[in-house]
C-alpha cells in the first residue's frame, strides 16, 4: 500500500515538511508495511521554497534583509541551478510572525525586505524567480519592493516616503528609470493563494488588514492610500494595478509585481504542482494525507487541500484532511473529492496551547486514521 502525504504548514506552529513527519510517524507503527511518500505542499505562503528545495532539490540562501518592522532579520531564498530557478517567500523577509503581535500594525511595515531577497537572487545566474505571495505583515502594495529595487517614491517635497502603508499617504511621483536592469533579463512569477484585487471591499486592507493588526480607522485610511498609490500609476506610468485578480495579495504586492514588474500571478498550490513531480506521485498512491491549520468554506479556492483532493480525486484515490481547526462551510469540499476530514484537536483549548501541541496532535490523529484503514482490509 501506498500512502502519499501532501499537506501545507499549520501556521505558525509546523512547516509542511513537519507536519508531514509528524503524519507518517503516527501512521507507521499501525501500518508498518505500507510506502510512504512525503510531499510537503504550499499555496504561496510560508514554506512555499522550502516546498521547492523539498522535491526538486537546491541550495538555500540566507541574507540579512530588513524585516517588515525594519528591524534586521536573516531571510532566505532557494536557488535550483539545474531550472536556472530562484524561489522565494515573502514570508521569510517580510511574513507576519516576524512582528511580536502586540506590535503589529500595517500602517507602519514595509516589504522592503522582499525587494532585498529579489536583489540577492538576482546575483545568481537565473532565468526566473518565483515569488510565494503570502503570510505577509505589510499594506504598502509593494512599495518596499520598488524602493528596494531602485524605484524613486516621492512626497510633494520630491523626498523620499517611508515605503509603508501609511507613507503611500504622502506620494505624488512615482519613477521607475531606476530599477534594477536584470529585472530586464529575468522571467518573475508570483505565486498566489488568493485572488482579491487591490482596493475595494474584498481587497488587501478590507478583508486582511484586520488579522495584520488594522483597526477600522486604519482600514478607512490605508484603503484611501492604496486608492492614491493605484491613481499616481495610471496617471503617471499608464499603468492600471488596481482590480486584476492577485492584486491584493500579499497587502498589494500582486499589485507591484504584476502591474508594475510585469510578473506573471498564478495560484500558488497548481504552480507547484505543475513544475514537481507531484502529479505522477499522486497518481500512484493508494491514499493521500493532506491538511492545513485550518479548513472552511476558503479552502476550496486555491487551497492546497482542495487542489491535492482534484489531482487525486481524477484516479479515484480516497484524500483524507487533517486540521488544526475547522470551520463553517467545508462541506464544500466533499465535492472536490475529499474523502473525509478530521480535527486534529482533542478537545477545546487555547490557540497557543494547539500551536504547542500540533505535533503530538497529528501523530495521534495519523495513528487513529491508520487505524481506519487497518480495519478497512488495508495493510
């Protein structure tokens, strides 16, 4: 018997590659005989180039890179020479768990640090460099990347504007003959999970500036400043950032890298797909494993349970989800091809306490589905 695990990270508790660990280390006991193949999974967000390294092999890359608060961080990228390929997570320069979460606020973060991780790629012999758009701290739509990059963002004074959110308040030009010239040279792709445009009630700082830290009136006003920054493009560079789908991922970086640095967006979770070996895997497995921290009516769209039960569902194989918490409206996902899906939870509890335990919690969750198949006539 063959059994594939293929799940994404549970959010600040474990990266795919442990959550997939922590799977099998439950389910091997129970079925001692069975092959198991892991494939780490991301949609785009944390752990996105730690998926590629995972199953196409590489070398990471660490570089000191300021974090969203502007405080130093070590980031990291991966570079596979072989595709000529360099991937990279805004999470890792720019994520929110960089900023301890009484500080959070993304009137004040900046992705400059992203735009530094794409200037140290760029001193790799590449031809492309994908972008995993996701778990981000920011709302600067990507003016952290621009300035990174040698983009000039100026006041009406002509100064320069603190690449945040709230400093898109204050900007007037916008000149991009600086820019780096090997942006010139290289294909840069951006990995989605979602497909928000940039303003507008289902954009970047309506529906994710409250989990960044926004309050209503931070809401009101970084709404108005993004308005502003996707005004000064059209009238400026004839540039419109403002309503194709990605735009607002990643607090408007869709919007930047699409809109202005000519990348291509696709969903994050298909790219990966499509670029590994995952499909053959997936097609020769007797069961699949997935999951995430949490599934609810979001998870279809984009989401890598969603997208491993399509690929799998096509070969008749049964895709079982595991999750750290479950929500309203999963039941959607039956439709998919989702077998069946399990909490990995034991009873209510604190989320630090789910965080701390997420390891113990899906060993005994894979212990229990092993059981399960155990009984069904599998060894």
């Amino acid at each position: 018997m063959h059994i594939v695990i293929a799940p994404d990270s549970f959010k600040e508790g474990l990266s795919a590659r442990h959550v997939a660990q922590a799977i099998e280390a439950g389910m091997v006991p129970i079925l001692p005989n069975a092959r198991f193949s892991q494939l780490p999974m991301a949609d785009g967000g944390e752990g996105f180039a730690q998926s590629f390294l995972d199953q196409l092999g590489g070398e990471r890359y660490h570089c000191e890179v300021t974090g969203p608060d502007f405080r130093s961080v070590t980031a990291e990228f991966v570079i596979n020479r072989e595709h000529r390929l360099a991937v990279i997570d805004v999470a890792s320069a720019s994520g929110l768990p960089l900023v301890p979460q009484h500080a959070r606020h993304p009137r004040h973060t900046t992705s400059l640090g992203t735009g530094e991780l794409i200037r140290a790629a760029l001193d790799h012999d590449i031809d492309e460099i994908i972008i995993g758009l996701g778990g981000s701290a920011t709302n600067d739509a990507g003016a952290g990347i621009l300035t990174a990059l040698g983009a000039k963002l100026l006041d009406g004074a002509g100064k320069p504007i603190p690449p945040t959110g709230e400093g898109l308040g204050s900007l007037m030009t916008l000149d991009l003959d600086g820019l780096d010239a090997r942006l010139n040279t290289v294909k840069l792709t951006a990995a989605c999970d979602v497909d928000n445009p940039l303003c507008g009630p289902h954009g970047a700082t309506t529906v994710f500036g409250p989990q960044k830290g926004a309050r209503e009136e931070d809401i009101r006003d970084l709404e108005q400043y993004l308005h502003r920054f996707a005004s000064i493009c059209h009238l400026q560079l004839g540039q419109s950032i403002c309503h194709f789908s990605g735009a607002g991922a990643a607090g408007g970086m869709g919007a930047t890298l699409g809109g202005l640095l000519g990348a291509q967006l696709e969903p994050g979770v298909d790219l990966l797909l499509s670029r590994t070996h995952a499909h053959h895997v997936l097609a020769q497995a007797d069961w699949v494993i997935t999951g995430e921290g949490r599934v609810d009516g979001q998870t279809q769209h984009g989401k890598v349970p969603a997208a491993i039960a399509r690929i799998a569902h096509a070969d008749d194989v049964p895709v079982i989800v595991l999750a750290g918490s479950v929500g309203d409206d999963c039941e959607a996902l039956y439709q998919t091809g989702v077998t069946a899906i399990f909490p990995i939870q034991a009873g209510p509890c604190e989320l630090s306490d789910a965080l701390m335990n997420s390891k113990k919690n899906l060993m005994r969750t894979g212990e229990n589905i092993a059981r399960l198949i155990r009984l069904a006539g599998y060894t």
